[in-house]
C-alpha cells in the first residue's frame, strides 16, 4: 500500500472554519473516525488531517513551532513493514523523535526526522486497507 498521507498541524481554533471550507465550500468528505478537535478529509486518493499543533507536537517529538506545519506519514500494511521502515529510515540518517509504539485508536507507529528536518510517521493500522483507486480505505463508515 505504501500511501502517504499528510497531516497538517493547525491551531485548534481552526478546526471549524477549514470544516467550513473543505466540507461544505470544496465538497470533500470526512473520513475516519470523528476525533474531537481533529478533522480528516479525503477527496479521491488525497487524504488530509487537520490536527491541533499542541497534540502533533506531544505525539510526534518533532519541533514543531511553525504555523501550519507539516508532517508527513506513509501507511503500511503490516507492523513488520513499520519496523522495517523505521529502521531503514534511521540507518539512512534520520532521527527518532518518538519512537514505535502502540497508540490510539489501535495505530502502531514511531516518528522520525529526516536529514533536512522533515517529519515523518511510519504508520499501520488494522482499519486502513488500499482501496480500489489505489487509496486508503478504512473498515469504518465514512461520514459526510
């Protein structure tokens, strides 16, 4: 599957207006579970989450005092693959800034930062599967 996803951090504030924009102005869909504070949006094959600065920041370890700032996260279909992954990154020369572990909502991932600072997440999930177009799909309802 190897999907990447881009996660945005954004002050919380935010959450409603970027809804405002992307659900009802763009037609986008929600996807995913509703997490509080947090919004996930999927047109086509583009996945986007929105999530607040402060949990991105906790989560990820990664310096992240820029307003919106990235960090990208590649999806992968086994927990072998993240280690992997993982692993490689870091033989290749990235930094770990929190690393593998278990974390909510089943998710098992580690966050690193590349050479140029770049953040990562190394992520599987039980509940994300590729889709037909070649997407993420999740084993969950999606919500509009």
């Amino acid at each position: 599957m190897d999907q990447a996803l881009h996660m945005l951090m954004v002050p919380a504030g935010d959450i409603a207006a970027l809804r405002k924009f992307y659900v009802d102005d763009l037609g986008w869909h929600t996807w995913g579970p509703d997490m509080p504070g947090s919004l996930m949006l999927r047109a086509g094959t583009v996945v986007i989450v929105f999530v607040p600065r402060d949990y991105l920041a906790a989560e990820s370890g990664i310096d992240l005092s820029a307003t919106p700032r990235a960090v990208n996260a590649i999806f992968v279909e086994t927990k072998a693959d993240v280690d992997a992954q993982f692993a490689g990154a870091i033989a290749a020369g990235a930094t770990i800034t929190s690393p593998i572990r278990d974390r909510d909502g089943g998710l098992y991932s580690g966050y690193f930062a590349d050479p140029d600072g770049n953040g990562w997440e190394i992520v599987w999930s039980p509940a994300m599967r590729p889709g037909a177009d070649g997407g993420l799909t999740l084993a969950l309802p999606q919500t509009d």
